[in-house]
C-alpha cells in the first residue's frame, strides 16, 4: 500500500478518516463543475461515505496535499463480482482551483504503482456525460472506451477501461500529458 509518495512539492499519501470531512468538501466542489443541474444525491452524507471508503480494508483512498491542504483525491477497489485483477476507480478528484497544475496526473501515476503492487491487469470507471474536461484527462493518461460496457440510450455516464502495465514495462509510462 502507498503509505506516502513525494512528487516534488507534492506528497500522495493514504487518507487518514479525521480527513473525511475535508475530502467530502473538496469532492462535492469537484463534482459541482459538471453536473449542469446541481450535484446529484444532495442527501448523501458526503462526509460519512468517505469515512467508509476510507476505513474499508478493501479500499484505498489516495489524496495529494500541497502545502499541507488536501488537492486531489482517489478512491478505488475491485469493485463486487468482478474479477480479482479488476480494480475500480470510484472517485478521482482534484480541487478545481488547482486545475492544470499536475496534480491529477501525479496521482494517477501513484494509483497506477498501487494497481501494479495490488497484481491489477485491468482499471475501468464511469464519468459523466458531461465531463468533457475528466474525458479528455482520461484520454490522455490512458483510458478508452470499454468494449464491455458501451454506452446506451440515455446513459449519463461513459464506461472506460485502463490497461495496467506491468511494473518493469509501466514504471516509465507515468504519463505524459499535462492535467
């Protein structure tokens, strides 16, 4: 597990659940710039869901903190029923004031090397329809279109699918493209 990962002045470590709350926030901010109606599950307690993500011994949440402040976070696992080297990304983040800084790209890199360490061949996650901004990231780091789960009439949602690399043949394949 990735208990800690510096990238220049940028460290990707393990949430910790007094985090919660802080997570919560930066996530509904997050979410709020592209869901054009308002984010969607306004009843959700954000805060508690996090907890759980966080305490799941099965999950990892990621977060990347600049200058002591929480800016990205990342939450994944295999998801129920699927295969044992599946893992699914839940939630992938960043603070939107820190846009096009690097951030998402460092901490997909660091969600990579626990893939790779977890023996995980294969990443899929859904984003909304209306995220041109995470498709495009997407795009860059990786992701296409999941040949399993197109897209059908009235989805709000695209499915894609991630090929974990190997760690001797994906150690150098961090990503290129800018956030």
């Amino acid at each position: 597990m990735i208990s800690e990962r510096v990238t220049g002045a940028l460290v990707i470590r393990t949430a910790l659940p007094a985090e919660a709350e802080t997570i919560a926030d930066l996530h509904v901010r997050a979410r709020s710039t592209y869901y054009p109606d308002g984010v969607p599950q306004g009843d959700v307690d954000w805060t508690e869901a996090w907890r759980g993500s966080i305490a799941r011994p099965d999950a990892h949440v990621l977060c990347a903190v600049a200058q002591g402040r929480i800016v990205g976070i990342a939450s994944f696992r295999t998801d129920e029923g699927a295969p044992a080297d599946t893992v699914k990304l839940f939630q992938f983040h960043v603070d939107p004031d820190r846009w096009r800084a690097g951030i998402g790209r460092a901490l997909h890199a660091a969600c990579v090397e626990q893939w790779q360490a977890d023996g995980k061949r294969t990443a899929t996650l859904d984003v909304h329809t209306d995220n041109l901004r995470a498709q495009a990231f997407y795009a860059r780091q990786g992701w296409v279109p999941d040949p399993d789960n197109p897209p059908e009439e009235g989805d709000h949602h695209l499915y894609l699918r991630y090929a974990v690399a190997g760690r001797a043949e994906g150690a150098g394949s961090a990503r290129t493209a800018g956030e």
